[in-house]
C-alpha cells in the first residue's frame, strides 16, 4: 500500500490531517503533506476513508508504488 498526494490538487479542508494524523499532516501553505506514504497495512480502511472524503480528490491509495509511476509516464 502506497499513498500519493497530489498536492496542487489539494484546498486545505483537513480531513486527512483530522482522520489519520499519524499518516497525514499539512504543510506551512496549509496543503496536505503524507509522513507516512507506506503506513502499516491494518490502517487501509481509515487511508481509503481518507481518500473517500478529500473534496478534490488529491489523495490516492495505490496497492504499487509502480502505478504512480506509470500514470506520470502516461500523462507526459
């Protein structure tokens, strides 16, 4: 499990921070920022309510690193 945050994407509301502390915190602009992009497995349920409650979808939950990856390869 692997969360990207996407962070041009993000408008500050802090759900993530609110919900997952341990995993998410937001930096001086107020945006979200991951500290703990590989959490424990057992937390998957909270990172996809996360996920499921960002307003702008700037969150991701990936079961590969690799996909990331592979989507920015895509899009460029």
């Amino acid at each position: 499990m692997h969360i990207s945050a996407d962070r041009d994407r993000c408008i500050g509301v802090g759900h993530c921070l609110r919900t997952a502390p341990d995993i998410f915190d937001s930096g001086a602009d107020g945006r979200v920022v991951v500290i703990d992009p590989e959490p424990d497995p057992a937390r998957a349920d909270t990172v996809r309510k996360v996920v499921q409650l960002c307003p702008n979808a700037a969150i991701a939950l990936l079961d590969d690193p690799r996909e990331e990856s592979a989507t920015e390869r895509e899009e460029t």
